[in-house]
C-alpha cells in the first residue's frame, strides 16, 4: 500500500503588508525548497492561489489526521 505523504499547515500569527493573509487561520504549506532558502513559505492563501509569504509570519503545526483530512475534503 502506497502512504500518503503528510501535508505540511500553518498558522498565520502576522499578517502586515500581506492583504490575503487571516490571523490565527490555519493554511496548507505546499513544498518550495527555493522560497525555502530565501526565509519564505509558499502558501494557499485567501484567493485560493499559491504564493510565497515571509515564513516569520506562520508558526508551522502538525494536526490530527482526522483535522488534515477534513481541511483537505473538496467534496
């Protein structure tokens, strides 16, 4: 059986200069080795795209099974 790789989520703790950022909302981190190295997190943010933020403004989290799958659930 193939296993799922852990999704990777954060909180969003600051949100100054970032207009599509919600504090204290939990957001899905998608892998950015390269934002990574320059101090940023690449992030689902409120328009539904993805974009790099300043990592300083999340606290990354690691939930549940049950509450990944259910921020993950599109149906």
């Amino acid at each position: 059986m193939k296993q799922r790789k852990q999704q990777k989520f954060a909180v969003c703790i600051r949100n100054e200069d970032c207009g599509d950022l919600e504090l204290r909302k939990v957001y899905k981190i998608l892998p950015d080795k390269s934002a990574a190295n320059d101090g940023y997190l690449r992030v689902i943010d409120e328009s539904g795209e993805d974009y790099v933020y300043p990592k300083d403004n999340f606290i990354l989290i690691e939930l549940p099974k049950a509450v990944e799958h259910a921020l993950l659930d599109t149906s």
